[in-house]
C-alpha cells in the first residue's frame, strides 16, 4: 500500500525523512547486516541530507554498512553545481565516516551511455543476488518526473534495463536514470514533495493519473509519499492510494 504522510513544513518534512532514513537503515542492517539507499537529487533533500550529518542521527547511523547509490544523475562532471553527487557530499557523504568505496556515483563526466553501460554494472555489482535497493528516495517534478525518467522519454517505456541515459529535450540536456523496475523493486519508496508549486503536480498523481511518478510501483514493499502541507493541499494524512 502506499501512504500518504503530511508534515507542517519543509524542515519538518527534513526531519522526517532523516529519521526514516535512520530507521530503515537500522532495520537492514539488523536483517542483513548493510543499508543499500539511492539518493535524489534536486533541492528537495538537502535538508534532509543535512539533518542526517548532523546529531543525534550522524551518530545513530552506522556509516560502515550504508552502501549509497543515486537515482539519477546530471550529465556534468562530479564538482558541476548541478551534480547530485556533488550535492550530497556537501549536504551529506563529506560529513559522516562512510567509506568511499561504498559511494557509487554515476559517472556523469562519462559519454551518457557509457555512462549508463557502467552503472548498470556497478549496480548490478552493489546489490548482487538480493537485487533490491533497500530505500529509494525521490523526488517529484511539476511535469511528474522523477529520478529523470521524464514524461515523453524513453525511460517511462522501459522495463529492461535497470539504468538508462535519457534526452530530455524540455531540459535539452542528458540524463542517467535508474528505471521502474529496479526503484519499484525497493523495498522502501519514499517521495520527498515540498512547497504550493507541487500541489498540482501531486494532486494529479494521487489522482492516477499515468505521470512517471504515478508508475512507481512497490513489489512487496512500502511506497511513501512525505508531503509538507503547502504541496499536500486538499490531500490529508495516510489516505491509502
Ligand atoms: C534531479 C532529481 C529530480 C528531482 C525533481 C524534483 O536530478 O533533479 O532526481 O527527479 O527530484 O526534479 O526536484 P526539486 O526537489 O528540486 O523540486
């Protein structure tokens, strides 16, 4: 089932979504002993990222067992401004003892499909035969994209590969992306959705309609929509959708 969970504001939807972190990353690490977690990009996480560097939660993680992976990533080099990876290091990976070799970054520096040639094998490679990534964070964009599986691209469609390079002509810009298949097969989905801009965008999923982020399914696992009361609107708290 997926629920529908609305927070004041957007430092309290940060909070939030860090302690769900923590929480779920105790839990695998429990059952099986590390915490696999693809990140989003964009603005929306930041904050929460930050919370997570911080304490008491910096402290409450352990570091050695998390495994980070991204959802998607800018075709620019690790240090552009626009790079997800960059923005989580500063936000987030900089600040806490994970060991880099447990950071696997798109290598967005790459021709974009090299680029995804090579993640598909790294990713293939993290999660080895479990095959599932244990919290998927995402985010949602007022066309109702997410990662960057963008309306309209090829990356809706596909059910194959687990990692794609995209065109996205309204950006006019490459993308890598994870696809459905490997980020519904999570076995925790959580949107992070802030602010009025999105309210329109949400009310439309929730209402499902066919967006991208309508097709995020969840095999066996549990899909999360963390909303602030300026994006949820009409919408209230833990309506099964
Ligand atoms: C990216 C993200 C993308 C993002 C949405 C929402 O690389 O930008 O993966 O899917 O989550 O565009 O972005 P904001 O959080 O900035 O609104």
């Amino acid at each position: 089932m997926s629920e529908l969970v609305v927070v004041s504001d957007a430092e309290g939807l940060a909070a939030e979504a860090a302690q769900r972190f923590a929480a779920a990353a105790a839990t695998a690490i429990t059952e099986r002993g590390r915490f696999v977690v693809a990140l989003s990009g964009g603005s929306t996480p930041g904050p929460a990222y930050e919370q997570l560097a911080s304490e008491p939660l910096a402290s409450q993680v352990d570091w050695v067992r998390v495994f980070v992976l991204w959802g998607d990533e800018r075709c620019v080099p690790p240090d552009h401004p626009d790079s997800n990876y960059r923005m989580a290091s500063l936000a987030l990976l900089d600040r806490v003892p994970i060991p880099r070799k447990n950071v696997h970054r798109i290598r967005g520096e790459l021709d974009p499909h090299d680029a995804a040639a090579s993640y598909r094998r790294e990713l293939r490679a993290v999660l080895g035969a479990d095959g599932r990534i244990d919290l998927m964070i995402l985010g949602l964009g007022t066309d109702g994209h997410t990662a960057s599986i963008f309306p309209g691209t090829i990356a809706v469609e596909e059910r194959k590969r687990d990692v794609v390079a995209v065109y996205v002509e309204r950006l006019d810009a490459w993308r890598v992306t994870l696809t459905l298949p490997v980020i519904s097969a999570a076995r925790q989905v959580m949107f992070l959705v802030t602010g009025a801009g999105k309210a329109a965008i949400l009310a439309r999923a929730y209402a499902g309609e066919a967006l991208p982020a309508g097709l995020v399914q969840h095999r066996d696992g549990k899909l999360t929509w963390l909303v602030d009361s300026d994006a949820a609107g009409g919408l209230r708290n833990d309506e099964a959708w």
